[in-house]
C-alpha cells in the first residue's frame, strides 16, 4: 500500500437542504394562527409581499371527499426557486424521527375526546349546552399582587420584607412551598417572627392562603366559618382515613353519630382545597378550528379556515417600479432575493394547503364511519396508512397533524386524535380502536349503578360486546380516563351516601 499523497476524483449523491426548502418543511408543522404570525414577520421583512384578510367572496379550498377517491393532488412535487432550480420534495425524512402512531387518541379526554368549543362557526360540540369558556377567563389580577395590596395595610413595615418573601413563596393553588424554617435562616430572623407574619397572612383572602399542607389549608376556612370545633380538627387531622372512606373509625375517633359525621363532610366539600387558583395563570383561549368538515350532497366537504389565515400576494407593480430605477449591483441583487422569496412564500403556502387537505381527505375516508356514527365507530389507523394511501412519507403526515384542530358536527377534534391502536375483536372480526374500547368502558362505569363493576367484571362485559381485550388493558385505559377503580369508585359513593 503506497503511503505517498496522491490526488483521486470520486462521484458521490448527497441530499442538501436550502433554507428555502427546510422553512417549507417547517411550514406543514405550524397551525394556521402560528402562519399568520408567520406571514406577518415576512411582509414586514420583504416590501414586495402584502396581505390581506380573506374576503367573503372567495372560493375555499374545499375537495369533497366523493370527487378525490381517484385523483392524486401533486403535493409532493418539487419546490421551483426564482431562477427555475430544482429542489427536493418536501416529503422526505431527512432524519431519524420517532412517529407517535397512537397519539393523543390514548389519552383521557372528556366528550370521547372532542374538544367543546362555545360558538363554533361549524356545529361544535359546545353549542348553548356547552361550557362557557368565558366563565374561565383569568380575572388579570395575580395572586401575589392580591396579596400584596392586602398586606401592606396589615403588615408593619419592619416585617413587609418577611412579608413579600413568603408571598413569594406562595405557589398558584396558594400553599407556601418553602419550610418556615429556611425562610428564617435564609432572610436570618427568628423563626417566630416569620410564624407570626405567616399568621397574618392566613387572614388575607382568599381564606386559606399560605398554608403548609391541605390539612391547615381546610381548618382556616374552617375557622373563617366558625366551625372549628374539636371533633371538626380531629376530622381534618385524619384525612387520609376520609379519604378512604373508613366512616365507622372516623366516626370513633371524632365521637359523634352518623348525623353529625355526614354533616362534617358536607362542610369540607364546601371548602376550596386550592384557594390561589382563583387568581393569575395564563388566560383561557379557545381553540380555532384549522379544517371544517361537513356532510354534503357528493361526499364530503373538507375546507380551509380561511378566517385565520391571510391572503399573501406578490406586488409585482412595486417590483418593476423599483427595477426601473437606477440601482447599484448590491441592490439589484437584493431586489432579486424579495422577489425570490415572495414568490417562494406563495407557492408554499400554496403547497402546504393541498397537503394539508390530502391528508385531511384521507383521514375522512378512512374515518367516515365516525363523523357519520360517533366513537364507537372510530377505526384504528396509524399514521403510515395514510401515508401509504396518499404516497406520501409518514414524517410528512405527522408534521401535517401535528397543532391542526377539526371541526365537524361531532364536535372540535385534533387530527392526531383519529390515529388509535387497535383492539382485535373477540369474534375475529375486523379490529377495532382503543378509542371506541376507551368509550365502551367509560359507558359501562357511567351506568353500573349501585353495583359497581371491576376490573374482571368489565373485560367480560367487553368481550360480550366483541372487544378482545385483557385485564391490565382495561385498567390502563380506565386510568387514561380519569376513572377510579372499583374499590375507589365505591368509597366514593359511600361518602356520597354520608
């Protein structure tokens, strides 16, 4: 082997992203209120791009499912620059990514995981029945700030320094999160001086406020209401035995009748365990829908919100104005880039619209039984199913249902809510979706009654209905769904009954 430097001339392919090309890669990711903010940022970078709001009179880009069964919309096709060069597809894993194939559709969610939206241009699950978001809506004022303003006229001003310090140790459910103790060697006074403003601060509202643990929590609004007695304090000091549901040994130890007991615990539902939740945190926003799907006389109708998502054009007057000028090199070439780019911005937003309607119209055809029939009717599906129908990459399809939201007349769905494993049927049949399994027990634990239904007594019932389905799964799927198990189900419905 020679050792010798020497010069070789090798061929090779390699794949090289431009920026242009990884920023429409990018683009498919993003919701359609994450585009305008997007478009604004570029119209005010680029003088040759303008937007507009959509107006009432143009066409959405809708395809009904019936009239796209056989057509292949050119979504994948190749990102043409200014100068005609080009580029590789969008639909490409340029890296190794891990594709969630059962998505949020396993996790718990109420109204079989819709999402209810007070108001929804297209039948929402909200409707006048629907929860008022607005009820929700943070008040603008933050806990600390209440707590300060009521403070400083009950504090000295030697102590508003301990003062301020400890209702910055207040967390948002308004417990102090640090120990007295480090509080005093931190701000180096005697640890009854910071007890005795603590004391002061359980006088503030909300009544409750700067307790340690959820026990002093309950007995100062106790205390507020004036029903603190000795057998309420011995009740609040065994909590964990209410919790569960041991009636009879609590009944012992407070020394009073079964009266006397369920009137105690009706007295502690009325208190607040999270007093500073009524205040600060981020304010409640509803969802905006980023597809509107509706039944009509052909198929169905898949549309774009085009309410939140501006109309970009190209001002090509502005362009031959400016190239008619006189110009140096340097902003000459610096023309041809806005003009580049504004006619990149166009296409791929463009491009992003058919995608997203692609797999939309996929998803709806292979969905339709369950915008035709409810949850029940939910089919498992994972993202490489579609990708496969519609010839795309999965990476494609999962950066195209990543933040985009549905709506329909079931109500407002996440796109990633229709991928669901699947739960093979007891009687061989056709597989059906965790999703419907998860709806199935929900309806079940709903109507059990007096009798309540365990973990055993719900697969029978399940493979009944056809689901093949073990013990273990039921269990992960009640827990998904926020439901108790049978032993907690019925110490609930005990203290119910007190």
């Amino acid at each position: 082997m020679s050792l010798a430097p020497r010069l070789d001339l090798r061929q090779s392919q390699s794949l090289v992203m431009t920026p242009q090309l990884q920023q429409a890669i990018k683009l498919l990711a993003l919701s359609n209120l994450e585009i305008e903010g997007f478009i604004a940022e570029e119209v005010e970078r680029n003088p040759l791009l303008e937007a507009s709001p959509a107006e009432d009179g143009d066409i959405p880009d809708r395809e009904p499912v019936a009239e796209v069964r056989d057509e292949r919309v050119a979504a994948d096709e190749l990102l043409s620059g200014a100068g005609g060069a080009a580029e590789p597809a969008l639909d490409v894993d340029y890296a190794t990514e891990s594709h969630q194939q059962d998505s949020i559709a396993d996790g718990g969610s109420g109204n079989d995981g819709a999402l209810s939206m007070t108001g929804a241009s297209t039948g929402g699950a909200g409707g006048e029945d629907g929860p008022d978001l607005d009820a929700f809506a943070d008040t603008g004022l933050s806990l600390a700030d209440h707590l300060m303003a009521q403070a400083g006229s009950v504090v000295g001003q030697d102590d508003a320094f301990i003062a301020a310090h400890l209702i910055d140790q207040i967390d948002e459910a308004g417990y102090l999160s640090v120990p007295v103790r480090e509080i005093a060697e931190r701000l180096g006074v005697p640890l009854a001086r910071v007890e005795r403003v603590l004391g002061i601060i359980h006088t503030l509202d909300p009544t409750g406020v700067g307790a340690r643990d959820l026990a002093e929590c309950l007995a100062l609004q106790a205390k507020e209401a004036d029903r603190y007695d000795p057998c309420m304090a011995r009740l609040i000091e065994n909590l964990d035995l209410l919790a569960r549901g041991e009636l009879t040994r609590l009944k012992r130890i407070c020394q009073v009748d079964d009266e006397d007991m369920a009137d105690m615990i009706r007295e502690l539902r009325g208190y607040d365990p999270k007093p500073g939740c009524r205040y600060g945190g981020e304010p409640s926003q509803a969802v905006v829908p980023d597809l509107f799907v509706a039944r009509t006389k052909t198929g169905w109708g898949i549309e774009i919100n085009s309410a939140t998502l501006p109309r970009v054009l190209v001002n090509r007057s502005y362009y031959t104005e400016l190239a008619g000028g006189q110009q140096d090199k340097a902003s000459k070439a610096w023309l041809t880039e806005c003009l580049a780019s504004a006619n990149w911005l166009v296409k791929a937003l463009d491009q992003r619209q058919r995608t997203i309607i692609k797999v939309a119209t996929e998803i709806v055809k292979q969905q339709e039984a369950f915008f035709l029939k409810g949850v029940a009717h939910l089919r498992p599906l994972t993202l490489k199913q579609v990708a496969d129908a519609i010839e795309m990459h999965e990476s494609t399809v999962s950066r195209v249902t990543s933040n985009k939201y549905v709506s329909c007349a079931r109500g407002l769905y996440e796109l990633k809510y229709f991928f669901t494993s699947a739960i093979q049927a007891a009687d061989g049949g056709d597989a059906v979706s965790a999703q419907a399994v998860k709806a199935a027990i929900r309806g079940l634990i709903a109507t059990e009654g007096a009798k309540i239904l365990s973990d055993d007594t719900l697969v029978e019932l399940l493979n009944a209905k056809g689901f093949d389905i073990a013990r273990r799964t039921v269990a992960k799927y009640r827990e998904a769904l926020g439901i108790g198990s049978s032993v907690q189900r019925r110490r609930a419905r005990t203290l119910e009954g007190a």
